[in-house]
C-alpha cells in the first residue's frame, strides 16, 4: 500500500508542475482538460481509498487492486515524463510534435485505466459492506497483539532496567494523593511490558494497592472488551461500564494498560475510572510519545537500548543463567551481543539460538549475519512484533520509513539530506502554507516519536541533525520495501549487473557497500525508467550513466559524472555534484564543494525568464555575483553558502531581497573590501561569516535580525578591539562562536544575550568574558579554542562558579587544543602527549615500525 500512495503523490506532484508551473522558455503542448482529469482521478484515489481507509492484511482482491492503483501511478507518470522529455529535447518541430500526440493518447489511456480500477473498487467496497466481512474499515487499526489478558507472575530479566524500576515504583506509591498516570515509551521489543509485568507483580506493588488490574489493549479493541476485560479482574457480579467505576470508587488502585496505540482507547476508559485522592495510578505502555503526553502522563519514561556491556550481561544471562561463560565463546558471544544494538528482543531471540549449540563453530556461523537470524527465528516473532509498529503508521508516514531501506546498515543519516530526498521522490503531500521540506520535517518527528527512528545528534537549537535505524528494523523496512518492488536494495558484493535488463521496472535503485563479486560488467544500452539512484561507495555507479536514466528525478552518488550528462536530467530534483543549474526548473536542492553560478543571459522575451523557484538549497558558489538579476531568479532559496569577490558599492544590500533565506554562510574573498551597506532578511536564523570586516560598532546590521538563532563569526568577520552590544539585540540567539577576530574588550551583559546556550571562543586576544553571563539562564557551555589565554579560561571559571553560588545549573567550561605531530611508532611504545594534568598516553603494541602524521586533541 506504501508503494501504491507514493505513487499516487509523486504523479500529482508531476502534473502539478505542468499545470501550474509549466517552463516558461520551453512551449510544451498538452491538453489541459484531460491532464486536469488525470490528476481528479488520481486525487480521488489518495482522498477517497487511502487517506480514508486502511487494509487490515490478507485479503488478495484488496492487495490486488492496492497494485493496480500504484502500477497505473507509475505508469501514468511515465507516459507524461517521457513524452514531456521528448518534446523538450526534440530536435526537430516533427518530433515535439509526435512527442505530444504520444503524451495524448498515454494520457488517455491511464485515465481509462483508473476509470476501470475506480470502477473496480466500488464494487469491491460493496462487497465488503456485507456481514462478516472486516478487511476494510475506515480507519481501522491493522493487527491485534498475541499478549495474554494477564502478565506471567514469574519475574522476568532486567538486565539494565533496574533504575528504571526503581523510579517507577517509587512514582507509583509517592504520597500524592491524586490520581496520577505514569507512562512507559520505547521502541518495539526494548522491554516496556517485560518491566511493566516485574513491577505489576512486585510485591510491595502488590501490597500497596487494594486492587490491581491489567489490560492489553493492542491495536484492535473495543470499549466493551477492554470495560469487560477490567471488571472481569476486579468483579465478576458488576455490569459494565458505571459499575466499574462503583467498584473502584474508594479503593486504592493501580490499572496496568499495555501495549496502547490510540487516544480513543484512553478516552473510553478514563470516564469511569474515579480520582480517589488516595494514590490510585493508571500504568501505561505504549511505542508513541505523543500518546503517551496526550493522556497527560507525568513525564513519560523514555526507555533506551542498553548498552554493549549490558547487552552482553543479558545474553550471557539468558543462556548460561548462573553459569560462567566458557572463555572461548566470551569474545564471539560479546560480538554478537553488540550487533544486536542494544534491543532485548533481538537479545533475547539470538539467546534462544545460541543456547542450541554452546560450540564455537555455531556461534561464529551465527555472528556472520545475526540481523537474518533474528528476523527468521521462532517463526519471525521478532518481525511480528516490530511490523505492529509499520501497522500502525498513518499511510503518508509509510513510504518515508520504507524509504531506510536505500541505507546501509548503521548508516548515520543527516535529516537534512533524509528530508530532501523525501522531498525529491514526491512522497510529501502539499498543504496549508509550509513548504514541503518543513512538512518533511514534521513527518521525521513523528517517526522519533513513535520509536522507529532514533536521534544521533541534535543542534543547539534542538533540531535534530543526524539519525538512524536499528538493524532489526531496517531489515523490516528493506524486506517491505522489496515486497511492494519500492525499492531494490543490495550489496556490490551480491550484485549482478544483468539483473537490471531484466527486472521488473522498480523506481529506486540503492547500491550499499561491499566488494564486486568480479563479474565483468556488459554495457548497457537500453533506457530504464528508474527515478532514483543512490549509491554508498566510490566506484559502485560507474557503470551507469546518467543518459542510461532519463528520467532519473534522484542522483545522490559518490562517483563524478560528466557535466553534459547531468544536464540531460531534465527531470532531477536532487542532485550533490557541480554544474549549471539554470536549465533545471524543478532542482531543489544543489550541493557541491564549488559552484560557478554566472548570471544568465537575458532572454529575448521577459515573459520567458527562468526563475528557480522550487530552489531551496544552494551551496557552495564561488565568485557568487550578488546581482539583482541573479537574486530575483532564485526568491525561494533558504540556505545559501556563498563566496563573493569582487563587490560593486551596493551588491550585499541585494541579500535582503530573499525574503525566504534562512541559513547563510557569507564569506569574502580575502583583500575584498566590503563597500556600501550588507542588508541581511529577517528571515535568518542562522548567519556565518567570514572575511567581511564588520566594524563591532556596526554589528547591530546583525543583532538586529528577530529571529537569528546561530552566529559564527571567522577570520575577519567582524574588525576592531572593543564590542558593546546594543540593548534589545541577539534576543534569540542561542549559539555564538567568535574566532580570529581582534576582538580584546566585550563589555556586555545578561541581557544582551538572553537566551545563549552554547559560546564558543578562539584564537583571541580578549582576556575577559563579560561576569554578567552568569546571569544568562539558558547559558550551558563555554568552550574555549586553540591557543586561549590562561586569563580568558579563569574568567570563564568564575562565571561557572558564580553560578553555582547563585543556585543555578553548572556551567561546562572546556578547553581543545589541536596539534600535529610527526611521530615514530615502534613496537610496544607508550607514546605520552601535552606537559601537565592531565596528558594523553597512546598505546601502540606490536605494530610495524613506520612513520605517522598524528592529529592530537586534548581536553582540559
């Protein structure tokens, strides 16, 4: 189905952009009334089947018509970017001309084609409407739970989740006398209901509450069977509903409700569930942060994946109990137990297994690949667990998470690039007025919030900016991806070239890392109609060129290609390599490490120039000509990395014009004079510049942007020795970092920087920092660079220690200091590094003699 509505999205993105936004310079022929129809057809499909109605699974007509609607998406949007291609490149008025009858008749007939599948779908709707049948319902959950009404009695492992219980319980029976919820969040399989059931059957669980009951509520329920399910642990006698609130009325009680996975469930129940002021508690589990703040929980308990030496302690547990761990399978066994990443369930699975055979030779076998033995142990009941949680996904969150599958495993994936890219392959559905990356944005946080997607890093300003997937669930989301043809996914070391001439159309190949098998590769000669490419490892995509995909929408590889063939992807929305960009109307985003972005020609008829407005991103340009002309051609862009030269007297004022501009990154080729005034848009958030000799005392052209939240200023960014802001500037800034600057005296105070997080400071000659930050509540960090002086480190000292005095949260002072030495390493050499407390030792046993450059980092 995920397949099918990424289809269904992409194509009305396509038609979109020819009704709306056809080029202007390219005069492309096509019916308007029946390109109108097929984008009706296709939004009734997304509106009237998809959005408003979900497959429970095992019904072969619903999946079969699920396939008819996404292979006549792709179909249709074939048909129209080909022959749109065609008449784009035709070289003669013959064949535009042949190219848009072809575009009439395809048209015709993918419309004929839904005409059919709608009609096809009303009958089968019919025919589920009928009694005893359930495959469709709107909006219905997808999968019951196999848990037991009751948890077992018998105490479970809980290895690393100790403090987790602790504070639980002591949640439970603290002596607030109001009725309190206490929530449990994590991933499937990461232990919520193994340390929900210990603490239900704790004995001093069990003594401090008159009455205790447990309900799985699971994604199928009713109000009837979860009232009926209560009563029956409390009281037989009583009818449902009023008379469980009876029942519990007075009485101090706890209500476990595991496994939840919708609001309404919570709605129903909370009616009649009495606040006694005697310390009652509703215990709640559940995958989904939102739900889990929506009940009005306090403070959800974030459940994380334990650690390597955690891991090892419960497979080790699981298997030899109170037994040692012979030493020969110790290193193997903490091998496997650290592939699992930290997931009990896998922990546990893998346990099972192992226990099998205690032999090396088993274990080793098991350590190839323990992600496939997980995933096909016990009848998949790991999978099982973990596909409640794809289940359960809204449609349009679906294609987003399958869309993992193009990584490799532990791949860190910058969200920034995860958001374009969705962007690129047309999963996201336009709406309100947010530009599709901010609704990428809020579909990535709602994948965190439902423990699918976990957060490497975060910016100061809390954005996350790296993430990634657990093996187990990548697996899950390659094994889906390749059920619906969404993806082809492999190794180079699996890959045959020749798969490709024969598979069926599949519009997104990944190539992830490996060895080549050592096949030699035919050429290749045949057009495929694949969209995206993705490729992981130098030298994996060199056997295709870009002329092999016409059509291709995505190009995010490693390897270089050739500027005329990049040129020929009329259709590409994402690409990271240089090249001119004016012929390419639809790129939204363009990264490379140096861009030449001459100004345009102008056209011979005004009406006809070409404005990128679908350009978001644009990094890096060199010799950037700051023109009017080339300003007005790019109004959308939000991140701009740029390098000026040569600067007429009012170039920089031309910046103000993007009104749409949130990051810049503003540097100046060194001797260029900054002539005239630079006019930053309010629009900014983000500001790096380097090179534009800023006068400190006209620094407010900066401190006066609203909404600036991350400043970096380096080498020659600003000029001059002493610094006073203005009172009522940087009121949000959260990040500053001054580096290679005159700076000596900043004379400023806690109300110049309110809400400053994080300062970082480098290659200065300031002796002070202003003693008034210690007033700055959000202040967390300063870190001090390169060769600061020993008196800007003490002042930075006593602003912590001030502080601390003044009752407020520690501040974490660092020094780094990088260096380079040219080092001998010898066998068994104890290499110390730096003079003082304290020093690095770097311990080099028994390698061959040779010589290194060593890049040092020290801490103080």
């Amino acid at each position: 189905m995920a397949a099918a509505y990424a289809a269904l999205v992409s194509l009305t993105h396509t038609l979109d952009q020819i009704l709306l936004h056809p080029p202007p310079t390219l005069d492309i022929i096509f019916d308007t009334d029946q390109i109108q129809s097929l984008r009706d057809k296709a939004e009734y499909f997304l509106v009237d089947f998809f959005e408003n109605y979900t497959s429970s699974g095992g019904n072969k007509e619903m999946e079969d018509l699920e396939t008819m609607i996404g292979d006549a998406a792709y179909a249709a949007e074939y048909i129209v970017e080909f022959n749109v291609m065609n008449q784009i490149l035709g070289r003669s008025s013959a064949d535009r001309e042949e190219s848009s009858n072809l575009l009439f008749e395809g048209v015709e007939i993918s419309i004929q084609e839904f005409l059919f599948i709608e009609k096809e779908l009303v009958k089968f709707k019919k025919d589920m409407q009928r009694p005893n049948n359930y495959y469709l319902t709107t909006k219905a959950s997808s999968s019951s739970s196999s848990r037991p009404l009751l948890p077992a009695c018998g105490k479970n492992s809980m290895v690393g989740f100790d403090n987790h219980m602790d504070e639980i319980m002591g949640a439970l029976s603290t002596n607030e006398s109001n009725l309190r919820i206490i929530s449990i969040v994590g991933m499937g399989g990461i232990g919520k209901t193994t340390l929900a059931t210990n603490v239900f059957n704790n004995p001093f669980i069990v003594e401090h509450f008159q009455l205790r009951a447990w309900f799985t509520v699971s994604q199928e329920y009713t109000d009837k069977k979860i009232l009926l399910g209560l009563l029956h642990q409390i009281n037989d006698d009583y009818e449902i509903g009023d008379r469980l609130h009876k029942t519990l009325f007075g009485r101090k009680y706890l209500i476990v409700m595991d496994d939840m996975w919708d609001i309404k469930a919570w709605d129903m129940v909370k009616r009649f569930l009495p606040d006694n002021s005697n310390g009652s508690r509703i215990f709640v589990t559940t995958r989904l942060m939102k739900l889990a703040v929506d009940i009005g929980s306090c403070s959800p308990y974030q459940l994380n994946l334990l650690e390597k030496s955690q891991s090892w302690d419960l497979l080790r547990e699981k298997i030899f109990a109170e037994e040692r761990c012979p030493d020969e399978l110790e290193g193997t066994g903490k091998s496997i137990a650290t592939k699992c990443r930290g997931l009990p369930l896998a922990l546990v699975v893998i346990a099972g297994v192992l226990a099998k055979s205690k032999t090396k030779q088993h274990w080793v076998s098991i350590e190839k690949d323990v992600t496939s033995v997980v995933n096909n142990e016990d009848d998949e009941f790991c999978m099982k667990i973990l596909l409640l949680s794809y289940n359960n996904l809204p449609i349009h969150l679906k294609p987003c998470f399958l869309y993992f599958a193009v990584f490799p495993e532990d791949h860190i994936i910058k969200a920034e690039r995860l958001v374009r890219l969705w962007v690129a392959e047309g999963f996201i559905r336009q709406y309100g007025h947010k530009s599709l990356e901010e609704i990428g944005k809020e579909y990535l946080k709602d994948l965190i919030d439902r423990n699918l997607i976990s957060v490497n890093w975060r910016s100061v300003t809390g954005e996350v900016t790296g993430c990634n997937i657990h093996d187990v669930l990548s697996n899950l989301c390659k094994r889906e991806a390749q059920k619906d043809n969404f993806i082809l996914s492999f190794a180079r070391k699996l890959y045959n070239p020749d798969i490709l001439t024969f598979m069926k159309f599949t519009p997104r190949l990944s190539i992830n890392d490996g060895k080549w098998k050592g096949t030699k590769h035919k050429p290749y000669t045949s057009q495929i109609p694949t969209r995206s490419l993705l490729c992981f490892s130098k030298g994996a995509s060199t056997d295709y060129t870009a002329r092999r995909f016409p059509l291709l929408r995505v190009l995010d590889v490693v390897d270089i290609y050739p500027k005329d063939e990049i040129l020929q992807l009329i259709n590409s929305r994402y690409l990271i390599m240089p090249g001119e960009i004016w012929q390419m109307p639809q790129l939204r985003h363009v990264v490379a490490n140096s861009i030449i972005l001459p100004d345009p020609p102008p056209p011979d008829n005004v009406q006809k120039i070409i404005l990128l407005e679908n350009l978001q991103t644009l990094s890096r340009v060199v010799d950037f000509e700051c023109t009017e002309a080339v300003i007005n051609r790019i109004p959308n862009v939000k991140k701009l990395e740029i390098v000026c030269g040569t600067i007429g007297s009012n170039c920089l004022r031309n910046l103000g014009l993007l009104h749409k501009l949130e990051q810049l990154n503003l540097e100046l080729i060194t001797g260029t004079s900054c002539c005239g005034e630079i006019v930053f848009p309010s629009s900014l958030k983000e500001l790096i510049l380097s090179e534009c000799k800023i006068p400190w005392e006209d620094m407010s052209v900066v401190g006066s942007l609203p909404n600036l939240q991350v400043l970096e200023l380096h080498k020659n960014a600003a000029i001059g020795k002493k610094w006073i802001p203005k009172e009522g500037e940087f009121i949000r800034l959260k990040f500053l970092w001054i580096n290679m600057c005159e700076l000596e005296i900043w004379e400023a105070d806690n109300t110049h920087f309110p809400c400053l997080v994080k300062l970082n400071l480098g290659y200065l000659n300031l002796k002070e920092i202003p003693l008034d930050f210690d007033e700055i509540l959000p202040l967390r960090a300063i870190n001090l660079y390169h060769n600061s002086s020993n008196d800007l480190r003490a002042s930075a000292n006593e602003i912590s220690e001030r502080r601390e005095n003044l009752g407020y949260d520690a501040l974490y002072v660092q020094k780094f200091t990088f260096g380079v030495l040219k080092i001998w390493v010898k066998r068994g050499i104890n290499l110390a590094v730096g003079g003082g407390d304290p020093y690095v030792v770097i311990t080099m046993g028994n390698q061959v003699s040779c010589s290194y450059f060593l890049m040092v980092f020290f801490v103080h």
